[in-house]
C-alpha cells in the first residue's frame, strides 16, 4: 500500500525508540516474521501493528533491516540435502530499509515493497510473485535468473538494476512511464527501458519487448535537444513511419497514402503515353500506374511523360524502400532470435 510522506515518516520513527530497536534484534535473531502467530506475540502493543491494512499480515513497514540475511536452511531432498531460500509471504516492507539484504533463492509472493530502499538488495535465483514495488528504490538491485511474476514496479527507480538473465510474466508492469522520464532523465530512462526489453525478450514475450523497445528510442528521441534537426527527422522517419521498426501498418498506411496523392498527380493532362499515344488517365488508370511504378514491376504498358517523369522516378524511389522496410518489420516480427 502506498501511504503519504507522513505516514511513512510516522511508521519509520517507531523503529527508532528504545523498544523498536529492542523489537529489530528480536524479530532478526527469532525470524518471527515467518509465522504471524508468533510475530504477533513478539510484537504486542506496538504502535500501528493493528492497523487494518497489516491485520492478516506480517508488519515491518519502515522497519530499518539493512544488510538482513532473510535465507534460512531448507532440506531440499531425502538425501539431507540442505539450501538456504528465503521463504517469505505476506510481509508489509513499505518504506522498510532493505539496502543489501539478501533474498537469494527465495520463494516470495504477496509482500509489499512501496518506498522500501531496495538499493543493490539480492534477489538472485528468487521466484517473486504478486509481489508489490511501486515508488520503491531499487537501485543495483539483482535479479538476475529470478522468476517474476505478477509484479507491479509502477514508478520505482531502477537504476543500474541487474536483470539480463531474469525472467518475467506479461502481467507483471513498469506503469506506463517509468520515474526516471517523468523526470526528464531521458538518458537513464533508455536504459532502464532496454533492460526492461531484454527481460521480456529473454521470456520469449516479444510483444512486449517492441513495447519497450519503441519507448527506448523514443526516451533516445527525447534526450535530443528539440531544436535540433536530427531530433525531427528521428520522429518522423522513425517514429512516425515505422514506430522504430515496431510496426508495418504504419508503413502500409505510408504506402498508401504514397500511391494515392501520386495517382492523383498522374490525373494531370496528357500525363502518360499508352500505346504510343498521349492520354489523360482516369484515376482508375493512374491508380494502376501508380501501384505498378511503387512497386517498381514496369510492365511498360503505361510510361509518364514530361514532368510527371521525376514524380514517377520519385515514387519508385520511395517504393523500394518502403518495401524494403516492410520486408524487414514482417521478416523481424516472424523470425524471432
């Protein structure tokens, strides 16, 4: 849950009295966290621990827990053979200080980390489910071959994150702007969002991983002064034609519009020779001419004459790249890496 400035600061100062330290060391060294029953009983009469939102959970919201080992031994098999996992469900970390606490292995669903400093915290190897991380600062945090799945990231800082082997579900979200380009860091924010696109590309959910990829170049976009002309021909050649080579309608639609308006040129008095004869088109005719000429086939039945030469010579010129980009955006979208 994400609560205001307040509250957090509210929630974080109870840590800090006598007793909240005293309650730290305890909930360390017993790891109560791991059964509520037990958690309750260490923990009563403590400020804010009936609060209706943590009632059926575990409460170290604010809690200063830096450097916590969260694993504890597991016996994995018959055979004695014993891993250290941190085991965790149903914990309320909002605005807790997890800086450089270990995860690794762990199986986690459920826990809320709003405003948690998560800074170069690991979670290496973890399996992360329905987990919560709005606004949180996660900085160097490591999740390289963790499993997420149905986590919300909206407005956390993710700068520096080691993520290129992890793994992640098409329910999990990074909100529709990440913190750092509402903040007009465009620069971080393109590669924050390419480490976003090679997570979902790396879980085969390529969809998704366009997605990011047309965000990261337009944050690349962004990152150009506006008045500078490169900036321009990026959004119209780029984004506007092919959406950085993310989508082939819009190259369609370009097409299109492209044999059109030259159609309607082609209309134009004694524009093309048929038959060795000078005619003036019907804009049946002209479409034709003008798909055959984008298309650059040249059946040679119809040729264009006097001006209309460079804006057919135009239109073949623009047709074979188009089609050449489109070849690409198709080819790209069916072969997948």
């Amino acid at each position: 849950m994400l609560y205001s400035k307040e509250k957090l600061e509210k929630l974080q100062n109870r840590w800090l009295t006598t007793k909240g330290k005293k309650l730290i060391k305890v909930i360390k060294s017993s790891r109560c966290y791991l059964s509520p029953v037990l958690f309750r009983q260490k923990v009563q009469n403590f400020p804010g621990i009936n609060d209706e939102e943590v009632r059926n959970g575990i409460d170290l919201r604010g809690a200063t827990l830096m450097g916590f080992d969260f694993r504890i031994p597991v016996k994995e098999d018959d055979n004695g053979y014993i891993e250290d996992l941190a085991i965790l469900s149903e914990i309320h970390f909002e605005g807790a200080n997890l800086k450089h606490c270990n995860f690794q292995e762990g199986k986690i669903h459920d826990c809320y980390f709003e405003d948690a400093d998560l800074t170069h915290a690991d979670f290496k190897g973890a399996t992360i489910s329905n987990c919560y991380f709005q606004e949180s600062d996660c900085s160097g945090l490591n999740i390289n071959n963790a499993k997420i799945i149905d986590c919300n990231f909206t407005d956390a800082t993710i700068k520096d994150m080691s993520a290129s082997t992890a793994f992640i579900d098409q329910k999990s979200t990074f909100g529709s702007e990440l913190k750092s380009e509402k903040e007009k860091n465009y620069h971080f924010a393109a590669i924050e969002y390419k480490q976003i696109k090679e997570m979902f590309r790396n879980s085969s959910l390529h969809t998704l991983g366009d997605y990011y990829h047309y965000k990261e170049m337009v944050a690349k976009r962004k990152d150009i002064e506006w008045y500078k002309p490169t900036r321009w021909l990026n959004y119209i050649f780029g984004d506007l034609l092919c959406k950085y080579g993310t989508s082939f309608i819009n190259v369609l639609l370009a097409s299109s519009i492209t044999v059109f308006v030259c159609a309607l040129l082609f209309t134009h008095h004694n524009s093309l020779v048929y038959q060795s004869q000078v005619i003036t088109p019907s804009l049946s005719t002209s479409i034709y001419f003008s798909i055959v000429t984008f298309t650059t086939l040249g059946y040679g039945d119809y040729h264009a004459i006097g001006a209309m030469r460079y804006i057919a010579a135009t239109e073949a010129l623009i047709g074979a790249i188009l089609m050449s980009l489109l070849t690409v955006i198709v080819a790209r979208k069916l072969i997948r890496d």
